[in-house]
C-alpha cells in the first residue's frame, strides 16, 4: 500500500505540478510538462481506492458515489494544498494531484498587463479569465483579487469549488459620512 502524504511530500521535493494516481500503472508525477513514472509497483484497485481514500472525507466519497466524479482541496503540514480530483475509471478509483502554491504571486511577478490588473478598481463588469489546464488560471485571479484585497475596503467574495489559494484577512479602516467605521472582511476584528 502507498502512504499517500509520503508520495505527495515525494512529489513536492521532485517539483511536481501534478500527481496522476490510475489502476494498472504506477503513480506518475508530471515535472516541467513531461510525465514520469514513480519507481513504485502498478496500483491495484484496492491500493488505488486506498491510498485516494486516505485524502477523501466522508462527503467526498459521497459525491464521488452519486455523480463519478467529485473535486476537493486536501492539505496537511507535510505536504502543503493540492486542488484534487477524483473519478472513477472503468469500475475503480483514480486521481489527479495539482500541487497549489501557498504564496500567492504578484501580478508583475506573473507578466499580467497592468490594463488588466488594474480591472480590480472598476465597479461593474464582467472578466473571463479563460485557458487549458495548468495555464494558469486560479493563480492570476487569486493574483488580481490579492492586489484588490491590498488596496481596497470593500468585502471581497469569491465563489470557487475547491478553495485553491487562501487569501489573509484584510481589516482597513474607512472614513465613513458620519465618522469613522471600520470596514472588514472579518467578524473578529476590532476598530484601531
């Protein structure tokens, strides 16, 4: 049997984006694009229903039973966050890993123009950030909405399944038409 955080620690070291978990063949972790085989023995489908189900809640499952398919987020301290998808393939169990950076880039650091940047500041509107897999989707958006989070009072919600960057807790405060308030994002904060 496979120790699941013990491959995705692995994986980590070995600058994997992904980690592909299928029957019949080892894992495999794909490293600058290309796909390579981990020296361990095939999955069988008890392993691969094992070693998946070790990163899976109850709800999970769940949802993989009723629909064939069920995305979820899984991190632990050994680790880090993975964006993760489970599906069944022929009759069993199989997975992909996407590794998922805790620290969020600047946009200047990910060569997004500063027009589409400075989109954060407008009030109405709609933005389609579209684009294959791994082409960097989720980084640019948590990217622009860290920028927004930074440099503005407004409540920031974002609707995304699952979590992939989890953003810090912004309180700024605000002058207000009758005095000053305190705008936050937060239940727990306390005015300055």
């Amino acid at each position: 049997m496979i120790d699941m955080k013990e491959l995705l620690a692995f994986a980590v070291e070995q600058n994997a984006s992904d980690i592909h978990i299928a029957v019949g063949i080892p894992p495999k972790l794909r490293i600058n694009g290309r796909l390579t085989e981990v020296e361990l023995p095939a999955m069988t489908p008890a392993d691969a229903a094992e070693a998946i189900g070790s990163t899976m809640h109850d709800r999970h499952k769940q949802i993989l039973k009723e629909r064939g398919e069920v995305d979820f987020s899984f991190a632990s301290p050994e680790t880090g966050r993975f964006r993760v998808n489970v599906f069944m393939d022929r009759g069993n169990m199989a997975a992909a890993y996407r590794k998922v950076d805790t620290i969020i880039p600047r946009p200047d650091q990910l060569g997004i123009p500063e027009a589409v940047v400075q989109l954060y500041k407008k009030k109405r509107g709609l933005v389609l950030v579209t684009g294959p897999t791994g082409s960097g989707k989720s980084t640019t958006l948590a990217s622009i909405i860290n920028k927004a989070n930074e440099n503005l009072t407004d409540h920031i919600i974002t609707l995304e399944d699952p979590i992939e960057y989890i953003h810090k807790l912004s309180c700024k405060p605000a002058r207000s038409w009758y005095g000053y308030t305190l705008l936050c994002k937060c239940t727990s904060c306390s005015p300055p």
